[in-house]
C-alpha cells in the first residue's frame, strides 16, 4: 500500500474524475476515467482508510475520494490477519465488524486491485475491492452521497474558568471586570444591530448580491427589491423582517394581477389553444419510469452520472438537522418543482431561453428569497402560493392546468430521491445556461441536489403522500384547501361578475330582437293593406285603398265579390279602347 500524503495535492487543486461503480455480492468495482495520465506504480496513490474511506490520486490532475456505504478489507486487515496467524492465533476482530461475524484468514488475494485500460476512453483506472461481507449495498448510484466526508465527531471544548479572580478589599469585584461586562453588552448590542439577512438554502448566505455579484444581477434576477437590505426600520429582529418581506411579495402579486387576462384563459380548455393542449397531453419523463428501476444503480443516464460527480461536494450542509430545518427545505423544494414542472410542461420538455425567468418568478423561494418556517408554514400554503402566481405572471394562466401541476410534484415526490435529483439535474443546466440566473444554482439547486442525496427515501416519499391529501380532499370537510377560494385574488367573485354581465348580455340581445321582430310586424299590418287599381274610359288608374281593415267575415266578402265585378269590368274597358286606338 502506497499511502496518500496530503502534501502531494494540497496546493495543485486537483479535479474529481469520471467515475462509476458496479458490484457483486462479493466486490465493489469502481471504474475511474483518467485520460492522459502516464500510469505506474509510482504515480497511482491508492489508500484505503478504516475500511469505508477510498481515496485515489493520479497526480497531478485527478483526485477521487469516496465514503462507501459499508466495510471493505484494506491491507491493515489483511496483515493483522497475518500477523495472528503466523504466531498461532485466532484473526484479530475489525473494529465495527459486527459481533458474530465468522473469523477467517485473509490472504493477499483479498488486498485492493488497480487493472489499467489505455484503450477505453484514452485511459481508464478500474479498483477492484473485496467486501467485507457478501451482500448488495444501496444507493451506490447517488454520487454525490458517496463525495460526502464522514462525519466525525467533535467534542465540545471545556469551558475556560478562571483560576484566579481579583476581589476588591470590601468582597467586591474589580472595576476592570465591570468595564469588561460593559464592553460586552456594547458589543451585544452592535451585533444585534447589524444582523444581516440571510438567504439559500439553510440560510447559508448573505450580502452575497451587495459584495460579490456583479452590479444590477439582482435586479434582473429576482423579483425582490434590495435583497441584501432590510424592508422595516428600526432594530428588527430577522423574523420580522422576514414576514414584511412576504407580505411585500402578497402585495406586490395582487398589484399585479389581471383580471380580464385570467378571464381570457378561464375557458382555455375549450379554445384549442396548441401550448395549453401539448402541456396537458404531453407525458413526461417522470411519468416513463420504470418503477423496478427506482432504487437501483442503473437510474441515472451517464450523463446525468457525470453531472453528480461533477458538482461540487456541499461540506457546507449541516450535519444535525432539526426536524424543522428539514422541513422547510423540503417545502423549498416543493415551490422549486412547481415552477420546473409548469415550465417543462409548457416547453414540451425543451427548455428555451425563457425557462430560467419562468421557474424564478413562479417559485417564491426563487424570485423572493423566501425562507418557510415549519410548522407555521405548510404544504398546503407552499402549493397555494404557487398556485397563486401561476394566475399572475406566465403566459398561460389557468387554475385547471395550475392543478395539473400539482399533481405532477406529488407524483415526483411519491416516486422517490432519484426522480426528484432528475429533475433538479435539468434544473441546473437550465440556470447554468441563463446569464441572469446562474446564480439561483449555488443558493439553492446544487445544495439541495447535495441534500437530497442524504435524506432517506421514506421522508421524501412522506412530502408526495401529504401532497396527495390535500389534493384529493375537494368536497371533504377540509373544503379543498387548494381551491380559488383560498388564493386570495377573489377569483370566484371575479367569474360570478363575468358570467351574470354575460347573461344581462344576451338577455338584453334576445329582447331587443324581439321588440324588432314586433316592430315589423305591426308596420306590415298597418301599411300593408289590400289595395286594387280601377282605370275609367281615359285609361287613367287609380289607387283605391281599404280604409277599415277590421270589416266582418260577411262583408269582407261582399267587398270581394264587388272589386272583382269592378276588375272585370275595367279589363272590357280596357280591351275596347284598345280595339278602337288599334283602329284608328
């Protein structure tokens, strides 16, 4: 064994190679790609500490350090093994071997392999590991979990206590102990005057838009004004300045939106609009999984494989998560979903150069900074929120497909870590592609790609099972959580206004057409009488018009029988003067 000195790396920042591992009941295999490197003996640096921890070195480019789910045998177990039996003794117990493991004698054969490959991929490095007991490990898939250093545990330092302590002659303490505590109070003070506001997941950042990003980023970045400045005044603590920072956000979404613009989508579904019907029909790849491929370490592409070995290793997670922490990142991951899924939908599934600004404005965690309190905040209000600005800001504007949606995040969380890391995978390309956004990918997606990496699948799966609930809850008691009802932008009284002035509308229309119809009707009665034409001896005719129309049935009929006594006649008329013009 060649041990790995921190001295030959430490100040040629080395890089995390191409890996990928594959195992048996017996072995681990890990397959590493280091192209262009001269391989010897002397180059390669292969350490095995304490059973779990590899770590690789091919100077001077490429470092690998992994933490394995279980134990494998490294040379220290193999020469104690040795050792015991050379002197007639029984092989030593590992340490954290469990107790009633069968002891064994461990030969060369099981010490640590390296074969090399010049051929595949211009130099490829495969280390061949013996397990230290048979079995199939979990989650070798997860790249990022394995680039996590083990956690050690740090003892608390004593408290200093002084051994000697001035007292004055009257029993009292010195004046320089008073000024010391009054110097501290000041300090207290100033501390709590300058607290700073804290944003990204944990709240691991602040003033990173005043002192780091370039100027004008957060402007066209996010939605919130002055994020690294406090909205109240006064000495406000960060919880207060918190709350004003939401209702900022509220009052900022009802200034902005449109009444007629929501009522032009109300009926979308009925309207043959291409986007709307591609977004509902479409099935996305969270919805392709084959469900006996979650969980095992065929998962994820290569590509993505390479993109989780690439991030970098988020040391700055905190190792002892409250219950509470834990859950406030996980509704900060909901809201992140649902802005994802509205615009993979509405995409088809190819992202363009608006995607970045459509998941930021739609996620408040995104475009406010927002920071959820459990157990204040619930998922029901994260969903709700979301639903909300889904009605507000985006091309299409519909409650329908906005439910949609919902039921999309429920089902990625139902399916577990894997599908959730897919998604925030083609998250990060999205914002690492977008030069106002790019940002958004060290406060929140790469750490919680870290994060979820480290979560059981049971507490993720737990968040899609809640989802579900409230989702599935219209017409019970809970008087669907999720309704227009509760997004406080007054959408039923908005449709109810609509559909009566619609209704005035054609109740009006179809009068005025009757009054019209009546109209004509009555002018034909009164100027369209029977009228006959009589002609004298001259030729000349005349228009004889009924004066009465409103004559009986008996008369009607004299009148008849008279006018055409009256046309036969005109007609003999007629036929003599005729004859006799003729014959003159």
């Amino acid at each position: 064994r060649t041990y790995l000195h921190a001295t030959n790396y430490k100040n040629t920042m080395p890089i995390t190679p191409r890996y990928s591992l594959t195992q048996t009941s017996t072995h681990l295999h890990i397959e590493v790609s280091i192209p262009h490197v001269r391989v010897s003996t002397s180059t390669i640096e292969l350490r095995v500490v304490e059973g779990t921890e590899v770590n690789l070195y091919a100077p001077p480019t490429y470092l690998l350090r992994l933490t394995l789910p279980d134990r494998v045998i490294d040379e220290d177990a193999v020469e104690d093994s040795l050792s015991s039996s050379a002197i007639g003794l029984s092989p030593i117990q590992e340490v954290g071997a469990p107790s009633n493991e069968a002891q064994r004698l461990l030969t060369k054969e099981d010490l640590p392999k390296l074969q090399y490959n010049p051929e595949k991929n211009h130099g490829t490095l495969v280390v061949i590991l013996k397990k230290e007991e048979e079995g199939i490990w979990q989650d070798l898939d997860l790249l990022g979990r394995l680039q996590q250093p083990t956690q050690k545990v740090q003892l608390k330092p004593a408290e200093k206590k002084l051994l000697v302590q001035e007292i004055s002659e009257n029993g009292e303490e010195s004046r320089s102990s008073e000024i010391n505590e009054a110097q501290q109070e000041v300090l207290e003070e100033c501390l709590s005057i300058q607290k700073t506001i804290s944003y990204g997941l944990f709240k691991k950042y602040s003033n990173v838009f005043r002192d780091y990003a370039r100027a004008g980023l957060a402007h066209e970045m996010l939605e919130c004004p002055n994020p690294d400045e406090a909205i109240g005044k006064g000495e406000e603590s960060i919880e207060l300045e918190e709350q004003y920072r939401r209702e900022l956000r509220r009052q900022t979404e009802n200034e902005k939106f449109d009444a007629s613009r929501y009522l032009n989508d109300l009926d979308i579904a009925n309207e043959d609009d291409m986007i709307f019907e591609s977004a509902i029909m479409m099935k996305p790849h969270w919805m392709e999984i084959n469900q006996s491929d979650v969980g095992g370490n065929s998962f994820f592409t290569d590509h993505e494989s390479h993109l989780l070995a690439e991030l970098p290793r988020q040391t700055n997670i905190p190792t002892n998560l409250s219950a509470e922490q834990k859950q406030s990142a996980l509704l900060c991951l909901l809201d992140i979903l649902f802005a994802y899924v509205y615009d993979h939908r509405t995409t088809d599934g190819d992202p363009t150069v608006e995607s970045s600004w459509t998941v930021m404005i739609l996620s408040p965690t995104l475009s406010w900074l927002e920071c959820y309190n459990s157990p204040y905040d619930t998922i029901a209000d994260v969903i709700g929120w979301s639903i909300r600005r889904s009605l507000i800001y985006p091309y299409l504007r519909s409650y329908d497909l906005a439910k949609h949606i919902a039921e999309d995040v429920c089902e990625i969380m139902k399916r577990g870590r894997r599908t959730v890391i897919r998604c925030l995978l083609q998250l990060h390309k999205i914002m690492e592609q977008s030069e106002s956004h790019y940002l958004f990918n060290k406060l929140y997606i790469d750490p919680l790609i870290g994060w979820i990496q480290q979560c059981e699948e049971d507490e993720v799966q737990q968040i899609g099972d809640a989802l579900e609930q409230l989702l599935t809850a219209k017409g019970s008691n809970s008087s669907d959580v999720l309704g227009k009802q509760h997004l406080d932008l007054d959408l039923e009284d908005i449709e109810k206004r609509f559909f009566e002035s619609d209704d005035e509308k054609d109740t009006s229309s179809s009068e005025d057409e009757d009054s019209s119809s009546t109209v004509d009707y009555e002018s034909d009665d009164e100027s369209g009488g029977d009228t006959d034409v009589t002609t004298d001896e001259e030729g000349q005719t005349e228009r004889l018009t009924k004066e009465d129309g409103k004559h009986s049935s008996a008369l009607l009929d004299n009148n008849i029988g008279q006018e055409e006594g009256s046309l036969i006649q005109v007609m003999q008329n007629l036929t003599v003067n005729k004859d006799s013009n003729c014959c003159s």
